[in-house]
C-alpha cells in the first residue's frame, strides 16, 4: 500500500445553533480584529448577523469584505486580498460556499508570505502559515472548509487552477444547519451532487486509502439517506445536518486522496462558460461514473449499499449497473439540467474542452480508468446530448 496521510481540522464544531461558538473560537485565537469575508447573496440574506453579534461580543472589531463573487478570478482574489491588507487582522472568518472560503484560504497566505498569487497559481508554495481561519459553510456541497485546496479561475487559459497547499485547511470549522435551510432547491441539488462526486471520486480515486474511504463510505451514506429529503423538504434540520456532515467528510477525504475525472473534464465548462462548480460536477457525474464502473466494479458495490440500494442476488456486474442507474436517477430527481448551448457549449468547442480537461494531469492521473482525449471527446459529446 502506497503511504498515505491526512491534515486536519484543528476544531469541527456541529449542530443546530452552532454558530454560537464563533464566540468562544474568537476568545482562543485571542482575536481583536477581524475580517469577515462573505459574498453578497449571503450578506443580503443576514446570514452572517448571528455571527456578527457573537464576535461582537467577544470583543472583536468586525471588518467586514462582502463582495466575493461565483468562481473568483485571480485579479477578484487580489482585489481582496488588497481590502484586508489595509485591516490589521489576527482572524479571518468565511461564511458562504466554496468561493468564499476559497478566497479566504488565499488571502490567508498572500497576507503572511511574501509569494503572489500569480506565482502561486505557477505552482510556487508559501513558507508560512497563513491568518487562523474559521469557515462556516451555509451550502452542502463544496467541502472547502475540510481541504488544502483553493480554485482560482484564471481567464487567459479559460480554466480554473487548483492551489494545493496543507497551510490552507482551516483552523476550526462550524457546521450549522440552521445556515443552509431556506437555501432554493437548485442549489440544494447541485452542491449536494458535489458533495457525492467528492466522496465517490476519492473512494475510486488511485490516492484511495484507508483513512479517505471510511469517511467516503460514511459521507455516501449520509447522502443517500438525505439529499432528497433536503431538497423535497429544505427545512428538515436532520438531513440539512447529515448533507453539512457530507459534505465536510468529502473535504476531508480530498485533503488525504484526490478527485479524479468528474473535476478534471468539470474545469474547462466553469472556466470558459462560467457554468458553476457544482451543476458541471453534477452534470458529467453519472456519465463518467458511468465510464470507470469496468475498472472498480468491487468498489461500485459498496457505494451501492452505503447508498441504500438493495443489492441481494445480485451479481457485482448488475450492482455496479444499479449504481450508476440509481445516479442518472438521482439527477433526474433532484432535476439537475444545463442547457449547455444556451451558454455557448455546442459541438464545435468539444476539442477546446478536451485541451483543457486534459491540462488538469493533476486529477486525470488519479482517475482508476485511463482517459484518452477520445474517451473525453465522447463524454463531452453525450454530454451535449444528454443536456440538449
């Protein structure tokens, strides 16, 4: 077995209400000043009040940058960095969804090392840590907060970039179902999708390991017993909490194996077409499911029971076919669509997709099943049909 490790969460704070504890997470940190990095749906929906008033009351002074916008772009992350630059901060807090958190983790670093964010996007890594972090997620589905990861768009290559580095994971976590319950329903699918492409990604993925795979198999659990319900009935608190403890189980299996293919092909349609993370995940997810199932037939068979499937007398082939049914089903449930021509995907921009997708080596390498650039051409080609 290849060696294999995990950086973790220094604190994971859970349950209904938690957020109250953004107080006594403060006092530990000793914080005085802080930046509040949010966007301005969260913002708008007073998502970040409670929050607010407990680190008021800890006596912090409360700098407040509530302009991330969906998929950032390297010039959006440094235009805040630039805003909390002029803030003399000893904590930074994210409330919101990946792109918040995604930020912050590189705000983090740009404001304790002397690297730059282009440099980092080349692949160079910072020498310290960053500002503590606390993230509190309000979507079930990016994992951000558990993982030492960072995307960044970078509009000359019309690609997104992953920014890998341990000092991004953050140094306490509260995960609060009360911030995800009046999410809409399409948001509710599509990072709830993402949240099961990570933990089936990472339990197939060649970096799999036994640390990643029991909290994969846990996580794929929690989904099949919630995400319906949370998307039929958003405010049942029970399963918004199982999708938050989902999702964070996923981050924390990608900081210890690795998304594979799903990412890989998902980056040049949030690039170049600004498709979100979540619905370009969701979308390929059952196709490339689909594709793999050959090479991990054993594997298929345990998602399908974690999800609940009932799988007696059956053999590992129909299992493994089962699974991937039960995936188109869950799409077509959860009504996860793209009109992928209405944002300028059409047939004739499949090779420039391929180009890209192909790029990403760092999740390609780790996928169970080789893809030729044909292979991709033919999933990006059903993808269009499936979605015309």
């Amino acid at each position: 077995m290849s060696i294999y490790s995990q950086t973790s969460i220094r604190r994971i704070i859970g349950g209904e209400g938690s957020i109250s504890q953004s107080y006594d997470i403060a006092k530990s940190f000793n914080a005085k000043n802080v930046v509040l990095i949010t966007d301005k749906v969260v913002y708008e929906l007073g998502l970040t009040k409670t929050a607010e008033e407990y680190l008021a009351k800890a006596g912090c002074n409360i700098h407040i940058i509530n302009d991330v916008p969906p998929e950032p772009s390297v010039a959006q992350v440094n235009h805040i960095y630039e805003q909390a630059k002029a803030v003399d901060c000893d904590l930074l807090v994210a409330i919101g969804g990946g792109s918040s958190m995604d930020t912050t983790k590189l705000v983090s670093l740009l404001l304790t090392n002397s690297i730059s964010l282009v440099e980092m996007v080349k692949g160079a890594k910072p020498s310290n840590k960053g500002i503590p972090t606390l993230f509190v997620p309000t979507t079930a589905g990016t994992g951000s907060e558990a993982t030492p990861n960072a995307i960044v768009l970078v509009p000359d290559e019309n690609l997104k970039v992953g920014i890998v580095c341990d000092f991004e994971v953050a140094d306490a976590v509260i995960l609060d179902p009360n911030l995800t319950k009046d999410l809409p329903k399409p948001i509710t699918a599509n990072t709830g999708v993402d949240a099961l492409c990570h933990l089936m990604e990472c339990f197939i993925s060649k970096k799999s390991n036994p640390l990643s795979d029991a909290f994969a198999i846990a996580g794929i659990k929690l989904v099949g017993e919630s995400l319906r319900e949370c998307y039929k009935n958003g405010s049942n608190l029970v399963a918004r909490e199982k999708m938050l403890l989902a999702s964070c189980y996923g981050g924390i299996c990608i900081a210890s194996s690795s998304t594979t293919a799903i990412h890989a092909l998902s980056y040049p349609l949030g690039g170049r077409y600004h498709i979100p993370h979540g619905l370009s995940n969701a979308i390929l997810m059952p196709l490339i499911m689909d594709f793999n199932k050959d090479y991990c037939k054993e594997k298929y068979c345990i998602m399908a029971q974690a999800f609940g499937l009932e799988t007696t007398g059956k053999t590992k082939d129909e299992i493994a076919q089962q699974f991937v049914e039960e995936l188109y089903s869950l799409n077509r449930d959860l009504n996860i669509k793209c009109d992928l021509k209405a944002v300028g995907v059409t047939e004739d921009v499949i090779s420039s997709l391929v180009d890209g997708a192909s790029k990403v080596t760092r999740l390609l390498n780790n996928n169970p099943k080789p893809l030729s650039k044909s292979d991709m051409y033919k999933i990006y080609e059903n993808l269009l049909k499936a979605n015309a």
